[in-house]
C-alpha cells in the first residue's frame, strides 16, 4: 500500500520533476487578464482576474481566480475576491459537466460548446504560463 502511495505522487513520465499531487501556492504560474472594451466572446462573468496553471500529479491545470468585480453590469455574484475560490479552466467536456457547479465563475447561459469555444485561447494561455519556474507572475500581454 505504501509503494501505491509513494508511486502515485511521483511525476508521471515526461512531466517536471516539480509537479505534485498537492500543490503549494508558491507552485503557480499566474497572469492577470480582463474583459477589453467591446469584448463579446470574454467568457468568465467577473470583469478581470489571475489566471494561473500548476501542474498537478504530471498534467497542467488551469484556473481562473476573479477579482470580484462582476462583468456585466446589474449582475450580482456571490463570490468575493478570494484566493480559495477558482474556476478550473479548460476544454474537455467531461471536466466541464462534472465542475458544473462553477457555473458562477461563468457568462450566464453559455452552453457546453460556448464554453469550449470561448475557453479555448484562455486554456492555451494558461498552459503557456506553466512554462515559465514555479512563482512566476507574468505581465499582461507577455504571452
């Protein structure tokens, strides 16, 4: 059992030597994006955020972390701008339906297909990040 244990916290094969199955908040990689001026495809319902990635058991995952502030105008969210509260991001529709309940982290409405389309270049952003060392903060526009 314990062979199982230690075996599974070992990177899978071809993943960086930091990957882990628990992460430290000092293992991501984050970039704050927000909504442009005009921007009808922005998928997420807070007007900005971090995007992070971290690479959990081998794999890159991507998270959205809002700042608070709602995106569309007159919307209430019950999510303040805490660092605990995230939003898995990503293009798999599997993942997608079984995070239903992040439902608030995005634009009201959107169907599973929406969703992919509009996470799409936010997914290919976020895995970018995981690029770059562990406790990277990138600027905006930098990738």
């Amino acid at each position: 059992m314990r062979a199982v244990m230690m075996a599974s916290m070992t990177p899978l094969w071809g993943a960086p030597m930091d990957a882990q199955l628990v992460p430290e908040i000092e293992d991501f990689r984050q970039q704050f994006i927000n909504r442009q001026a005009g921007e009808k495809e922005w998928p997420f319902a807070f007007e900005s955020g971090l995007l992070s990635c971290v690479y959990i058991i081998g794999q890159k995952f991507v998270f959205f972390v809002p700042d608070g502030t709602p995106a569309l105008e007159g919307e209430e969210t019950d999510i303040t701008a805490d660092e605990s509260r995230a939003a898995i991001v990503t293009t798999d529709p599997l993942q997608l339906m079984l995070h239903s309940g992040q439902e608030k982290f995005f634009v009201p409405g959107l169907t599973i297909e929406d969703k992919i389309r509009r996470l799409g270049p936010y997914v290919s952003l976020g895995k970018r990040l995981c690029d770059h060392p562990k406790g990277t903060v990138v600027g905006p526009g930098e990738l």
